[in-house]
C-alpha cells in the first residue's frame, strides 16, 4: 500500500520500432495518473543509443529536461509535477543507423518504466531488400558489462514472426514476469540481433541511391599489428589477443611512460608459438608508470609500420595492412604535449599505416585520440574502466583483427549520382560493412557502380550496373515490392532520412578533423541546416520547449478524493505552495519551467 501511493501510476509503456533496410525509427511511449490528493512528479526515462538523434517529442505537461552521457547510451529524463486525478503522456522518437559489427547487426531497446506496467509492450518489425539470415532476442541484460557467455534463451513472452524479407519481434511480459526481475519493474536492455543475405560482392545498392558492401570469408589479408598496454586490468585480454594471432601475422609490442620500451627492437616477428609465449611473458611484466609520452610512442611505431619494401627490416609483403592499436589512459605529459604537433608528427610518421585509438578511463584524451584515427586511417573507441576493461579490449580487436581489404573506392559513373557520403575507404573488416548514401538525379535511368580495392594477393576491380526502377507507393525503397505486416505509412522515404542522417554524421566529422576556423563554421552551417530541414536533434542544434497561449487549468479525470488525514492536508498545501511557485515565479528568473501543452521545435546552436 504504502508504494502504491508514493508514486503516480503508469497506465501504458510501449516500444515500437520499424527497422527498413539497417535504418531504426523507435518510439518510446508512456502515461502515467496521479491517483493521489497531491501533486507528484513523474519521470519519464528512455536510454538513447550514443549514435541516434531524436526526431520528435511531446508531452502535455510542463517539464524539466535532463540529458547526461553514460556508457555507451544518452539518457534522456524528463520530469513533470502530475496534479491530483490528471493524466500525463509522453512520446520520444529517435533514429538511428545500425552498424555491422562481427557479422550481425545489433538494435539495443532500453526499457525503464521504473514500475511494474500492466500493459507493457514491445514490437520491433524488420524489413530488408536483400532478405533476412536470421533474427533472434538475445537475454534481456540488466548490466551493460560485458560477459564471456551469451545465453540462448528468449525472454519469456517474446514471440519472433520471420519471412524471407520481413520479421516482427514481439515482447510483452506480464506483471509477474516484471516483477521476477526485480519488484521495481524492469531496467533492462531488450537485444535483437539480425543479418541479411549478401549475393553479390560488389554489395546492396537500393534507389533512391545506397549501398551497402558486406564481406565474407572469401577473402583473406594476412596484417600485421603493433600494439601498445600499460594497465594491469589488461593483461589477460592482451594474452588472449595474443593467442588469437595467426601464423602469417608480424606484431610488436611497444609500452611507454616517460621512456619507450620496444619488446623487439628493430623488427616485427612473426607469430610462431614461441614468439606468442615470449610476448605474453613480457606483457605479464608491464607496470603502469605515471608520465605519457604520446608522440614518442607513435614515432616509435611508425618504424615498425612505415617501411620501405627495400629495407633489410620490412618483413611484410606489400599487401599487408600494417595496423596500430595504440592505447592510452591520460594526456600527454612528458615530451611533446601540444595537441597539433603530435597529430602533425604522427601524420607525418605513419604514412599509410592505420592507427585505431583506445582511450582508457575518463583521464585518457579521447579528443587527440579521435582526431588521430580519424586522420590516420583509423577510428577510435573508449574503454570504460569497468570490470569488463578487459572484454571491452578484446571486443574492439576482434573487430579488427581480421582486414579484408585495403584502399577500397566506390564510384558512380556517368554522373548519374550527387550528394555522396564519403566513398573511399581505408580498410574494411570481417563481419563489417561499408555504406556510402547519395541522391540521383530525376532522370536517371542507368547507374553504373564500380569498385576498386586491394586484397591480399592483386587489385581487384568490380562493376555492375543498375536499372532505376520507377518510383512506386509502398513500404521501402523504390521499385521494392516488399508489403511487410505492420509497416509504418511513410517507410519509404526513410533512405531521404538516412541520407541526411549520414550526411550530418560525415559533416560533424570532417568538422572534427578540421583546424580551419572557416570550413569549420562552413561545416557546422550546413549540418545545422540538414538537422532542422529533417528535424534532428544533433549536437548543433537544440531541442527547445515552446508554451502555446492557452490555458492550463488541470482537468482531473476523476475527483481527487479530500484530505483524509492531518499530514495529507500538510502535504497538499505544500504542493499548492510548490504549484504556485512553479506558476508565478518563473516570471522573476527563479524557474523556467513552461506551461502545457507543449510543441517541439529545434534552433541552431553555434558549435
């Protein structure tokens, strides 16, 4: 009893998500009454991927918004005070892009109703062009910490609908359920995974125009791999890495402080299983030192990665990919520390060798560490300094650890195709993908695609041309003649939406990797005007409330019941009191709390 009524009661909270072609649209909704005689507040929550932006919210109540970086997820919070016998409802919409890691795409659902809900659903519908491989819900995962073991089994009440194109997803548990979780409800993540069918190598090409370019084991690039650790939390992920190495691969290891330490000084070697014990004996060594020598570090590696097929210590062939997992957890201290210069040096040093950043802990400089893989061929990653460090390290990796192919172009000839995302490619990983988005024009009939890259033996050179189907009604891109159950009205347009969503994303980038104040501003200008023309919440632009002149006299859908007791009347004159205030003070610069209902819009921000 005494929980019951310390709380407003949530009437629905639904999940709904329609995933066309990798591109997610979730939307989170829920309401809540206030059957109490007072006032109370209502959170709504809703994890957010790092990557999504919001599309579109409401909520009919005046509120305070909350958003913080976690790991891995954006939470959004919002809280409304919930006069006696009212109801409040709240929608949030988000978009995002999935990304293949591994050989499977992953869609992460975060599901925090902070109560057991008698009405709790969720539905995930699935449509793909290419088809679909399989689909399956993993576990819900109370713990964003990673774990050696992925269990099998479905979470009770989860039903799974496949065709050979469309899939639908659905999860409703009942009270009991929920309450077997945990008797304040569910604070867990609900996990699909999936994967399409690949029948063409030169990848997925659906107009209006995107593609897609997934590998396979076809192809086989021997590399080599210089890495660098100082934590102690690491040592068995680094034994584990080590003993993954193939034996065409060539490695180093390189630890730096105030010194830098070359286990094999002069050379890479290969990954025999003596060399694999020698390393592992000298990681087991390592000890973390309080100084960070950046540079010296990279310009110790460029050796290593950087040489001429003439030199007497080049021990790879000219197709390998020479690799650097470089890994850091604090700011330059010793040595060269200037930012520019270290990223000047490392450019300089590393040539073609692609660098992948992992910054560790909060203390590490994920800024350099960015623009370093960004302008090295690379990309970066932080390693929260969890309990899993060590599972984050070895995930990273094993995304890496197997290079495709190198230098890899896509074109579109007979300048049928504009606004293209960026094409060129440094590297392209097992179990990955490659997507470049851009526009045709009206005319088009014909698109010629060509594909450029080297593997491990020769350069390789694919083409393949396109009939332009006529633009068709209907769920998914034209001249799909997909009907998926349940499909949203409107799916169609989803690959204009991915195109401004991945176009804003390469531009945030490009501005990242700049230093030039002008094309810095010139690259800000044009996401923001993406963000607002598609209304997208992204880092430059803002989400902001806008109170409509209307009344906001509460209309209780049921007679709050009288004061039953001396500390119920106590408390309700306090939330009069509290009410008031919210209401008359804003105007004095105490408060900005807005009043219902409220409509969305968004404003640039400069950057």
């Amino acid at each position: 009893l005494l929980l019951y009524l310390s709380a407003c009661l949530l009437n629905y909270y639904h999940v709904q998500c329609m995933v066309v072609s990798r591109y997610a649209h979730t939307t989170v909704q829920s309401s809540v009454w206030n059957q109490l005689p007072i006032t109370k507040e209502a959170a709504f929550e809703v994890d957010l991927p790092s990557s999504a932006f919001i599309s579109n919210f409401s909520i009919n109540k005046r509120t305070e918004q909350h958003g913080k970086w976690e790991r891995e997820i954006e939470k959004f919070r919002v809280a409304v005070s919930v006069p006696p016998g009212s109801h409040v409802s709240f929608s949030l919409t988000y978009e995002e892009l999935l990304s293949r890691k591994l050989g499977r795409y992953e869609l992460t659902l975060g599901l925090q109703p902070g109560q057991p809900v008698q009405n709790l659903s969720v539905d995930v519908r699935i449509t793909e062009q290419s088809g679909l491989r399989f689909v399956k819900a993993l576990p819900l995962r109370t713990s964003r910490l990673l774990s050696n073991t992925e269990g099998d089994e479905v979470p009770p009440s989860t039903q799974i609908k496949q065709s050979s194109h469309c899939a639908h997803v659905h999860y409703n548990p009942s009270l009991q359920q929920q309450k077997s979780l945990s008797p304040k409800g569910l604070n867990a993540d609900f996990i699909v995974q999936y994967d399409v069918e690949v029948r063409d190598l030169i990848g997925d090409i659906q107009i209006f125009l995107i593609s897609y370019r997934i590998g396979s084991k076809m192809l086989s690039l021997p590399h080599r791999r210089t890495m660098d650790t100082l934590f102690i939390t690491l040592h068995l992920a680094m034994s584990t890495i080590l003993g993954d190495l193939r034996e065409g691969d060539f490695f180093n290891i390189i630890t730096f402080s105030h010194r830098v330490q070359i286990w094999k000084k002069g050379r890479t070697v290969q990954a025999s299983r003596q060399n694999i014990r020698d390393a592992k004996e000298f990681i087991r060594k390592i000890s973390a030192d309080g100084w960070t020598d950046i540079n010296a570090a990279l310009l110790a590696a460029a050796q290593f990665v950087n040489v001429r097929p003439s030199s007497s210590r080049s021990t790879r062939s000219p197709h390998r990919v020479p690799l650097i997992i470089f890994l850091t957890d604090g700011e330059a201290t010793i040595g060269v520390t200037a930012g520019e210069t270290i990223l000047r040096n490392a450019q300089e040093a590393l040539g073609s060798a692609s660098l992948f950043g992992l910054a560790f802990g909060d203390d590490a400089d994920y800024p350099l560490l960015r623009r370093l893989a960004l302008e090295n061929r690379g990309v970066s990653r932080m390693v929260y300094e969890d309990a899993d460090a060590a599972l984050q390290f070895k995930g990273f990796y094993d995304e890496v650890a197997s290079p495709l192919l190198s230098d890899i172009q896509l074109s579109y000839l007979g300048q049928q195709a504009f606004e293209i995302t960026r094409s060129f490619f440094p590297n392209y990983f097992q179990g990955s993908e490659l997507v470049v988005v851009g526009q045709l024009k009206p005319a088009a009939k014909q698109l010629k695609v060509a594909l450029t890259a080297n593997d491990s033996k020769q350069k390789l050179k694919f083409e393949k041309e396109v009939t332009i189907p006529k633009e068709e009604g209907g769920n998914g891109p034209a001249g799909c003649s997909l009907r998926c159950a349940g499909v949203m009205e409107g799916a169609g347009s989803f690959v204009h939406r991915l195109w401004a969503y991945f176009t804003i994303k390469e531009l945030l980038l490009a501005k990242l990797n700049s230093s030039d104040p002008l094309i810095q501003r010139l690259l800000v200008e044009k996401a923001t005007n993406l963000s607002l023309r598609y209304n997208f919440v992204t880092p430059v632009t803002s989400l902001v409330v806008v109170k409509p002149d209307v009344d906001d006299t509460p209309k209780p859908t049921s007679p709050a019941p009288e004061p039953f007791d001396l500390k119920a009347r106590a408390a309700l004159i306090c939330s009069w009191l509290l009410d008031y205030f919210c209401r008359v003070m804003p105007s004095q610069g105490l408060s900005r709390i807005h009043k219902p209902p409220l409509l969305v819009s968004m404003c640039g921000v400069s950057a």
